[in-house]
C-alpha cells in the first residue's frame, strides 16, 4: 500500500514539473514586440567644423574691407583680431585677403550668438579657419577635388579663342590648347573652318566646375591635316607628343604673342604708310592691343637692346645658338631684368607691344634670321625636341591607341550631328 502511494505521488510530481518546465519554455519564448530604430541624424561639417549646433552666416568680402572690419561687426575685440594676424602669419597672412572672396562666421546658435569660427576662403579649394573661442588657433585645409574628363570640339570661323568661348567653354582651355599647339600651329594663320577636338581634365568643388587641368588628348585639323597631340609622362615629367611618340615642342615657338592678328607679311617690298614709298618688309607684323605681352620664341641671350626714334623704336635681339637669332621691335616697354647680356628661356616675358618710333598704331615687328640673314617666320621649321623613349614606345603607343579611339568616336559624334543639322537646314529650304 505504502509502495504504490510512493510511485503515485512521484508520478504526479513528474507530471507537475513537466507542466512548469512546458510554462517556462512557453514564455521566454514568447516573441518581443519589435521596436523601431530611431534614423540618427548624419553629423553636419563645413570646412572640417561640426555645425549641427552653429549658426553660419556666408559674405563677400567687401572692396578696401580687412579682417578688423569683418570681425569687430559680430563683436570680436581688436586685441584678438591683433594677435590673430600676428601670430598665424605663417598659416595665412591677412593682408593678402581678396575682395569678392567668401567668408563664413560660425556664432554659437543661442541667445548670445558668441563667434565661435572665422573662415576665409583663399581660392575655390583652399581655406583658412580662425578660431575666435578661448583657445585661439588658425589652420589651413583644402576642400576635395573631382577630376572628371570631359571633351570639346569647334569649328574655327574667326580664332580658336572665339570657337571656344562662343561654344561656352572655359577661356582657360583656349589657352592650354594654344599651349600644346604652339610649336606647330600658327594661331595667326588659321584657316575658315579649321576643327578641333579634346578631351581634358575639368577640377569640380562641391559639384562646381573651378577649372581646367591637362588636356589627354587631341587632334587639330588645320589646312585640311590632322594634327594629334598625347600628353604622356617620362622620368617624371609630362610633354606632348604626335601618334608616333615625336615631341610637339620645337627649339622655337611659333609666335612670340598670343590671340592677335597678322597686319604686315614678310616681303620684298611693301608700301610704308609713313614714307609713301615701296621698300623691303623682312618681318611679320602683329597686330595687338598697346601693352600685349611678348614673350621670346626660344632661349637665348639678348644681344642687342635700345631705342631707335626714326624706325624700331624700342627694340630687342635674341641670339639663340650660331643659326638664329630673332628681333622684336617697336616695344611699348621692357620686361623688368630684360638687359643686354640677360639669359632668357623660352616663353619668357621680354617686354609688351606698343608704337614706339616709326610705327602708325600699337602693334610688333617680329624678325627671324638664319645665318645673319632675314628669312620669314612664318615658313622656319624647327627641330623637334626629345621624342617618347624607346623603351616606354610600347606603352606610349598602346595608350595613343585607347586615346585615339575615343578622339575617333567624338569626331564621329560630331560628325553625324553635322549631317543630321545640315540634312534638316536642307529640307527647311525646300
């Protein structure tokens, strides 16, 4: 009796347990309601400062405006001002502040409105931060720049400064384009209809366009020839070069002024509108603005510098080996350190146009001599400077083929939208 009571009662205490254990497991398993996580907010910067709980406020500085002016309006003692400029000349100086510039106050955004931060921007990438709070510092940062490459092409009807400005594109790649050409096309003798297509660098800021970096590649059809140009780099330098890896530089530039117009060819006997009689013009004359700068075609020494009223006014003779020498006259003035005996370097600045001595208007009379005798700019060829080297051709050739292709298909792009203008001009006319 007693032993089946035993076994009853640990049979009806298994039973509970089990039925515990079963509540147990039931509830730590019950699902827990999902709670939604919060969006936490991204922390704001600007000019490497956290702004979330500032109150930025953006100017121009102004024309004659200093830092005193800017700071001593949001109430900035002199005495911080002073020992600002002072003691951060090294990371910025001051006086080198530019109207038309940005700045930015950075107040504490409260009642106060205490200035916290004074920053200046030096140019689109580079800035200065001041420190206004109990610590004092400055420090400088640049902003990071995208590098995108972009293409443009135009047909010529007046200048290359004209095709590229008038198409919307940045002055600054006329000039770069100039650059690269300036050994072998004479800007001044351009042809109706003359084309050109590259592809470039263009710098971006913030989504903005700031500027224009190297040009990779073009081609410039010039009296119906193309005309290529690489921009490759060897023992740490870059240069241009054709699609055979021959150097674009020459020993001479083409021209010693840039954007102008020929007003006098080189020839045997040309009217002189002063002395109402035909003689010899061995020259070209440039046609530009008083004060143009004129830079040097090649390096040299300068051998002869003067003045001379009844005829080249203000002139200059460059020798540049035992062959050639070349002389610029009617000179408004001299470069500064332009003396005879001077070293000067190609592209150098020797002096600016003007019309000085016998001359009707501002312009410059270039002369070119081989062998102590004139010869016409104009038709000179020049030899070529170092080519691609033969163990980099390889790789030189093997990028021109990457870059041609691409030049092709602009040029192709290019083309199919002519035809396709000219095709709807046609039938308007019907």
């Amino acid at each position: 009796m007693e032993v089946s009571r035993v076994k009853y009662l640990c049979k009806g205490f298994r039973a509970l347990l089990l039925f515990f254990s079963i509540v147990v497991v039931s509830c730590t398993n019950t699902p827990k309601p999902e709670i939604a996580d919060k969006p936490v907010a991204e922390p704001q910067y600007l000019f490497d400062i956290q702004i979330d709980s500032l109150e930025v406020i953006q100017h121009r500085v102004g024309r004659n405006q200093f830092l005193t002016d800017m700071l001593m309006q949001y109430n900035v003692d002199y005495a911080t001002i002073e020992f600002l400029a002072r003691n951060f000349r090294s990371t910025f100086d001051v006086k080198q502040i530019k109207a038309g510039n940005n700045y930015f106050m950075m107040l504490g955004n409260d009642s106060l409105r205490k200035p916290l931060y004074f920053v200046y921007e030096i140019n689109p990438a580079d800035y200065v931060v001041y420190s206004l709070s109990d610590s004092l510092y400055a420090f400088r940062g640049s902003k990071p720049v995208e590098t995108r490459v972009e293409s443009a092409h135009g047909i010529i009807t007046s200048s290359l400064w004209n095709a590229m400005v008038g198409n919307g594109y940045d002055a600054d790649l006329a000039i770069k384009m100039s650059d690269v050409y300036a050994w072998t096309v004479d800007f001044f003798g351009i042809q109706k209809n003359d084309r050109f297509e590259v592809m470039y660098e263009r710098k971006y800021i913030d989504g903005k366009a700031v500027g224009v970096g190297k040009i990779l590649s073009a081609r410039f059809n010039h009296y119906g020839k193309d005309q290529y140009a690489f921009y490759f780099e060897q023992n740490g330098e870059g240069d241009y070069f054709d699609e055979k890896g021959q150097s674009l530089q020459r020993a001479f530039l083409k021209a010693p002024l840039k954007f102008s117009r020929i007003s006098s060819h080189f020839t045997n006997s040309r009217y002189h509108p002063i002395l109402k009689y035909s003689r010899p013009h061995h020259g070209v004359d440039y046609a530009a603005p008083a004060g143009t700068p004129v830079y040097a075609i090649g390096q040299g020494v300068v051998t002869r510098k003067g003045f001379q009223g009844g005829g080249a006014g203000n002139f200059l003779y460059i020798k540049h080996n035992s062959t050639y020498t070349t002389a610029y006259m009617h000179l408004q003035k001299f470069a500064p350190g332009i003396r005879e005996g001077s070293k000067v370097s190609q592209g150098e600045l020797i002096g600016y146009v003007g019309s000085t001595g016998l001359s009707t208007g501002a312009h410059l009379d270039f002369r070119f001599f081989k062998g102590g005798q004139p010869v016409n700019p104009l038709t000179v060829e020049s030899p070529p400077a170092k080519p691609v080297e033969s163990q980099l051709m390889q790789a030189y050739l093997a990028m021109v083929d990457t870059r041609r292709k691409e030049l092709t298909a602009l040029i192709e792009s290019i083309d199919l939208a002519l035809a396709s203008r000219e095709k709807k001009e046609s039938k308007s006319d019907i």
